[in-house]
C-alpha cells in the first residue's frame, strides 16, 4: 500500500475571541514563538475554493498570501493565491509559471517577493507579485568519499528502519547483529551498484514486502521507440528474421495499417536488419519522429513496400498492450457467458483506475446481468474503500418521470452503486492495496473470490532519501485483517481455488474467468 494523498488550502476564519487566533509572544532569547489555540479551531476553519488541485502550499512572511503548488488542465505550476482580508482584490488565483516540466520544493524568500523552486529539477524563480520565471545560474560541484559515504549510508538505512519499520521485533531478524554482519560486507565495496546490492541485501533479511533500495534519478530520458508489435521468437530462432506474430490495436504499425501478422520487417530507416542487430538500438531516439519501415509481405521481399510510422515511449506501448488485454478479457467474458455478464479490471488501486472503474462501470456493464471484478496482477495503491462501496451499495430509490427515464437515485445524484451481483478474481500477483479490496470484498460479503490467494505483501509503506540521492523504503503501518491477523505475509484467501496450467494463455484460455463465469451464472440463476 502506498502513501498517497493530497492537499486543500485552508485558511482560519476570524473570531470573536481574541484567544482563537495565532499570537506571537516575545521570548528571552529574542525569538518569537507563535502560540495557536486549537479549542473549537474546526468550527474557525473554511476551505478556500481555488479552482485548483493544490499539491503543496506556502504562506508569504507577512501572511497575506498564499504561493501553491497545484494541478490545472493537468499541468502542475505555481499560483498566488490572497488571503489578506483586508485587500479588495477578489480571492482568485494567478498562475505565476507556464512551463510543463514538474515544480517541488517550493520556498519563500525572507522578504516575500519571490518563490524558488525546482522545475524538472533545476533551480528557478518567479516574483510572487506576478512576473517572468527564470532559471537560477547554480553551479556546484562536491567531492566525495566513496570510502567514508558507503559505511554512512548503511547506517543511514539501517537507523530510519530501526526507528520506522513497522514490525519492532523485525520479522524475527536480530536488526543489531544484522548491522554488524553488513558492515565488513559494504566496507569492501567498491561501486555505487554494489553498495546498493549490498543495501538491498540489508533490507532482504527483514523478510518484508514494500522494501528496497532505490537508485539515485538518472535525469536520463527514455529513447527507445515501440512499434506496437510481438514478433515471432521462434521464427526468429530459425531465420534470424523479425516476424510479426502480433499487432498492438492503436499502436503505431497498427494506425499506419498495411501491415499484418506474418510479414518480417527488413529495414529501418534505411539500415537492413541482420541476425545480430539489437532493435531496440536500432529503434534508439525514434519516440515520435517519422520513421521508415521496409515491411515484406509474409517475408516475400519481392513485395516489400515501406511502412511510415511514428514510435511511442515504453509506457505508451505498455499501456496500449494492456488495453489489448483487457479488451480480450472482456470479450471472453462476454462470449462464454453468452452476453449476459460485463467484465472489468483494475490496473493497480490508484485514483486513475478507480475513475476507469466507475467509467466502465457506467458505460459497459449497467446492461449486464452480473460483473466480474479482475484485479489479477494490480499491485495496489490507495483507493480500496471507494471501489468496495461501488460494489456493495445498494438503490433503495427510484426517480420516476413522465418520459421514462427512471434512474435509481444513487446514480442521480453522482453516488455510485453497481446494484448487481459480481465475482471477484485474484492471483498470486495481487498485492498491497489489491489484497485490502480483497479483504472488504470478503469481510462485507460482496461475492465469491475465484482464482489464486493473493500475495500476502501488504504494509502501509512510505520512502526516505538517503545522502547520495539514493532512497530507502519505510513499511510503516501493518494492516490487520478483520480476523485479528497481520495481513503481512498472510495471503487472502479464496473462495474457489483455480490456478493457470501451462499453455492455457497460448491457447487462447483462461480458466479462472471461466470459474468465475459460472459461479456468477449460478448466483443470477439462484
């Protein structure tokens, strides 16, 4: 499970008690401390209404305004934002910043006339009253000791798990004696990589899901272009030659068309392909650029002909392949249940695929007698209760008009309720989030589960930066299952155990959806 969230901006509303606001108070030492009074403070706090999903905030010294962090068209930039309650200006926001790349660490200058920030990771600034950003000039440079930083960040790991891991008897592991059997180990090493193998070893003797050492950010961009194509490896065993065993619906071979499962690709933008060629180099700073392929029809070269196209990145192409999937599942549901159940799946459980879930939902499967729930392979998120209450809700009323529209009121008024019966389908690769669904899917008796249990990695997880850039993960919190049990390394159950055979996927079959469509089908024929 992730830590996910994010912010409003908030503002306290005057008081007739002098005692309800903020007062600063001298102190000996000179500095001023600010005391808060925090009895009744929610009846004294209203939201502000800026239009924006704000991400990060902060207040100008003399507390007038607000400078934020927020999302709007899907483009994250500064704003100011005034609370002076004693200006006429109106309480709106003004976009400080126009540039696509991603802004954090934001800072106020002492005297509140500029805000610093990081765009794509360099420093900028930009006048909080309004005026052109620019990037700041920083040139730095550090000499390290990889000798003395290496044992550093051991203990630098070591010590925020010994504070922070959520289990303090550490899976059974002797955290001490783990720290000195690891420092022999990581004084010998002599790369980055290696210390952060040696690292991940560290972290491995917890034993523990939501783990790991991350490596410092690259700052290097994906160059890789995808066409939107399997090819045949066993072909390719045998000729040497890129045979096209399958095409990406939307990808880009696919939307240049001429092409079909069968023919091998000869060339690329010019440069004959041979046995040893690595097409990924090949295909290297091709993302979106005009692109040649010479194509032959079933390897015939002498029809070859040139196809055109424009490469996609590693996530476009990742995300067409599983639309592909998902709309395959779909269909298979739909034929074996002779049309009379829908069928959705959830990526992993965050915010996008929760606003997927209500969209196919509403779209695909209002028609359809039951649903079945795929969250085979989601490696969970955040947003389990608002799944599950689409799911268990029931309508209770009906609004009737005299044009016959007669829609359940739940839907009129923007809360969803599915109303009808479902299964749900889990794997051994459904984690974290998914199995907390799994658990409120059970646990409120919304259906049968049918497939594998699920993973048992489950722990309310967060992440700290260590001193080279490199990050630890902190597992947190543990999630204790409505039994009583640490759900950590305790896998949900099924209901109806089905596991895939070898082969089935190649031949087109899928046994864990056949499972669920006919304990779903018994449930309706009930």
């Amino acid at each position: 499970m992730r830590s996910e969230g994010g912010c409003q901006a908030r503002r306290q509303a005057p008081s007739a008690k002098a005692a309800a606001s903020p007062r600063p108070r001298a102190t000996g030492d000179g500095a001023k401390h600010t005391i808060i009074d925090f009895n009744g403070i929610e009846q004294r706090i209203s939201l502000l209404a800026t239009g924006l999903d704000v991400g990060s905030v902060q207040v100008t010294p003399d507390g007038k305004t607000l400078v934020l962090v927020a999302v709007a068209a899907n483009q994250e930039n500064l704003y100011s934002f005034n609370i002076d309650e004693t200006s006429d200006d109106p309480p709106v926001a003004h976009q400080l910043t126009n540039t696509l790349g991603s802004k954090s660490d934001l800072q106020i200058s002492p005297d509140g006339r500029s805000a610093y920030y990081l765009d794509s990771g360099r420093v900028a600034s930009v006048p909080v009253a309004g005026g052109a950003a620019h990037p700041l000039p920083v040139d730095a440079s550090l000499d390290v000791d990889f000798n003395a930083e290496k044992l550093l960040l051991l203990h630098q790991a070591w010590s925020l798990l010994d504070r922070w891991y959520a289990d303090p008897a550490f899976h059974g592991a002797n955290w001490p004696a783990v720290l000195h059997a690891y420092e022999p180990r990581v004084a010998g090493a002599r790369t980055p990589n290696e210390l952060r193998r040696l690292l991940s070893l560290l972290v491995g003797e917890l034993n523990s899901s939501h783990t790991g050492i991350g490596a410092p950010p690259s700052g290097v961009a994906p160059k890789t272009g995808y066409l939107g194509v399997q090819f045949d490896t066993a072909a390719y065993e045998r000729t040497g030659r890129l045979t096209i065993a399958e095409i990406t619906p939307l990808g880009p071979i696919a939307l240049a068309g001429g092409v079909a499962t069968g023919d091998v690709l000869l060339a690329v933008n010019g440069r004959t392909l041979e046995r040893n060629d690595d097409i990924d180099d090949v295909l290297a700073n091709t993302i979106g650029m005009r692109t040649v392929l010479r194509i032959a029809r079933h390897g015939d070269p002498v029809q070859a002909h040139d196809v055109v196209v424009q490469p996609v990145d590693l996530n476009t192409a990742g995300v067409l392949t599983y639309t592909a999937w998902v709309e395959g599942r779909r269909a298979y549901v739909d034929r074996i249940s002779g049309g009379r159940l829908g069928y959705v799946h959830m990526f992993d459980m965050g915010e996008e695929s929760l606003e997927k879930l209500y969209y196919d939902l509403d779209v695909r499967n209002r028609g359809k007698d039951g649903v079945v729930v795929d969250i085979r392979n989601n490696e969970g998120g955040f947003v389990d209760p608002y799944a599950i209450d689409v799911l268990t809700r029931h309508e209770y009323l009906t609004f009737k008009s005299r044009f016959g529209t007669d829609p359940p009121e739940r839907s009129s008024l923007g809360q969803r309720a599915l109303d009808r019966p479902t299964v749900l389908v889990t794997n051994e690769h459904s984690l974290s989030d998914a199995e907390d669904f799994s658990e409120g899917y059970h646990v409120l008796r919304a259906g049968k589960i049918v497939g594998t249990p699920t993973a048992g990695w489950i722990i309310f997880t967060s992440s700290a930066p260590l001193a080279d850039g490199s990050s630890v993960r902190l597992p947190l919190v543990n999630v204790i299952a409505h039994d009583g049990v640490n759900m950590e390394l305790h896998p949900r159950p099924v209901d109806d155990l089905v596991t895939i055979p070898p082969g089935a996927a190649d031949r087109g079959d899928d046994p864990q959806l056949d499972a669920a469509v006919s304990v779903l089908l018994r449930q309706i024929h009930r």
